[in-house]
C-alpha cells in the first residue's frame, strides 16, 4: 500500500477518535460509555475479527521474526524508561512506571486494528500482528513485566499465576486456537456465520479509537510535564527506531518488517498501567503516560510510516 494511503488511514481512525473527544467534551457520552465499547471490542468484536483473520490467512511468513525485533524493542525500552526516570530524578516506584509503559505496546486493543485496515489480509500482516501481541505483550507483560513492577514498587507478590491463567483464557487467546484450527483443518463454516464474524470484526477499528476517544482524560497531563515527554519520547519514537533497526538485521522483507515496528510504535498499553499501579509502582504517572502517547501517536505515527516506505526493503 502506497504511503500515503497508509496515512489517510491512520488519519482516518485518528478522526474518529477526535468524535470520540469533542462526545465527552460535550457531555453526550463519557468514561462509563467507553468502558461497554472496551468490554465489547474485548470480549465480542476483537475476538471476530481474530478468528477471521487468522482463518484466511494463518501466521505470516517470517512472524516469529516480528517477534523477534519487538522483543528487543521491549527489553531496549524498558531500560531506557526507567534510565530516563532516574536521570530525570523521579522516584523509584515512577522508575518502574516509567520502565512499563516506555516499553508495553498497545498491540491488541490498537496495534491489530490498525495493522488490518492498513494492510488487510495482505502477507499474513494481521496475523504476524496477532502473534506479536499474544508473545510480546500478553506473555511478556504478565511474566518479565510483573517481574519489572514488583521489583521497582515494591509491591506484594501473588496474583501472577492468576493473572496468567486470566490471559490463556482470555477470549483474545482462545480466539487465536479457534482460527488457526480452522485454517489448518479447514473447516467449513456457514455462510452466515462467516458473514456474522466478518461483520462484528470490522466494526473494531471504529470502535477503538471512539472509545480511545471517550476514555482519554486530559486533566491527568497536569504536572510533570518534562518526564511525560521524555517517556513519551522513549515509547513512540526509540521503540520503533530500535524495532527497526532488529528488522533491518534480521533481514526481515515487507510486511513483515513494518509490522514489527507498527506494534512498537503503537501507544502505551493499558494493561501495563494496571500492573504498574498493582504492584506498587507509581500508577498515576503511568496512567498519565498511556493518555500523552496515545495524542503523540497521532504525530508519531505517520513519520513511522513515512520512514517504513523510505527504509525497508
């Protein structure tokens, strides 16, 4: 897909999520409305969209090597957060924030999304993404993340088995064994069964960044601004840049290559904020840091895309 249509359709959502704004801003719809399109996009649509996705078209060839370079895109940035942090003279428990959500993609809730109305079903390019967010940051999240959190905060342990647990059955996941089983297999579905999940999952992207654009609360920007930008900075722009750079030596083609930095450069993940303040990390902060990424990402985003096209192969 040419750049530029690349970034009409990251402007596009971006859009929506401004309709998402300007409702709260209005008073016609707020937090509570977001959370009923967040449990919808998580436990309904999103799983659609999965195991149509994945029934097409399987995992992309050479996804393990998206993997590959976010992974090193994580562990690079969450040492550069907490590095930042304690440069900047924040505390511990901040550090570990900072660690968190310099590092954690939102690559399931945004990152697939974006990929598939981006790319489609071209090379397997929402499949490698699915994969990048089932490893990279479901799986990451709850092992090295915990790890990372409870370590910095101080916070008590317990909890980690059964957060784990809660990812494996996690409508998200069981929708991937559902669509690679009728890939490999492949099982023939009813028609209007196909048309019904084809349906619920391209109704994803809107929903998301509408209900990004319910949930995101400025008055949270207040105060510490100098460590925002920085960790801000640490998760849109040295996180695709190292992703990149792991893609280039990996000798990783298209569209491969571009989803690997794509997820790296998607905002902070939610769930990183829910386990920095969990554990004892500076929750406020993180939180903080998800609403500052998720506004630069619409600045951040398009110069990715523009260095994809220039760089890549």
């Amino acid at each position: 897909m040419p750049s530029g249509d690349l970034i009409s359709q990251l402007l596009a959502l971006f859009a929506v999520l401004g309709v998402g704004v300007l409702l709260r801003a209005l008073g016609r719809a707020g937090q509570a409305d977001a959370a009923v399109l967040h449990r919808l996009v998580i436990d309904v649509t999103t799983p659609a969209l999965i195991v149509t996705v994945l029934r097409r078209s399987g995992i992309g060839h050479g996804a393990w090597g998206a993997v590959a370079a976010s992974t090193v895109a994580l562990f690079a940035c969450a040492l550069a957060g907490v590095a930042v942090a304690r440069a900047l003279g924040l505390p511990r428990a901040a550090q570990g924030a900072a660690g968190l959500v310099g590092s954690f993609s939102n690559t399931g809730f945004l990152g697939v999304p974006v990929v598939l109305a981006l790319y489609g079903d071209a090379g397997g390019a929402a499949g490698t993404a699915i994969l990048v967010d089932s490893i990279v940051t479901a799986l990451l999240l709850w092992t090295f993340g915990v790890a990372l959190a409870a370590r910095m905060g101080g916070g008590g342990g317990g909890g980690e088995g059964r957060g784990l647990l809660a990812v494996l059955l996690h409508p998200n996941v069981l929708s991937i064994a559902v669509g690679l089983t009728l890939h490999a297999a492949p099982i023939p579905l009813p028609v209007w069964l196909e048309h019904a999940l084809g349906a619920l999952g391209s109704a994803t992207p809107t929903l998301v960044f509408l209900a990004l654009g319910l949930s995101l609360d400025l008055a949270s920007l207040r105060g510490r601004v100098r460590p925002l930008a920085a960790v801000a900075a640490v998760k849109l722009l040295l996180s695709p840049a190292v992703a990149l750079g792991a893609a280039v030596a990996l000798g990783l083609k298209r569209p491969t290559s571009e989803v690997a930095v794509l997820q790296s450069a998607m905002p902070t993940s939610m769930v990183s904020v829910i386990v920095a303040a969990r554990y004892g990390c500076d929750g406020q902060f993180a939180a903080a840091t998800a609403v500052v990424t998720t506004l630069g990402a619409l600045a951040t985003l398009p110069i990715v895309v523009e260095a994809l096209r220039r760089i890549v192969p």
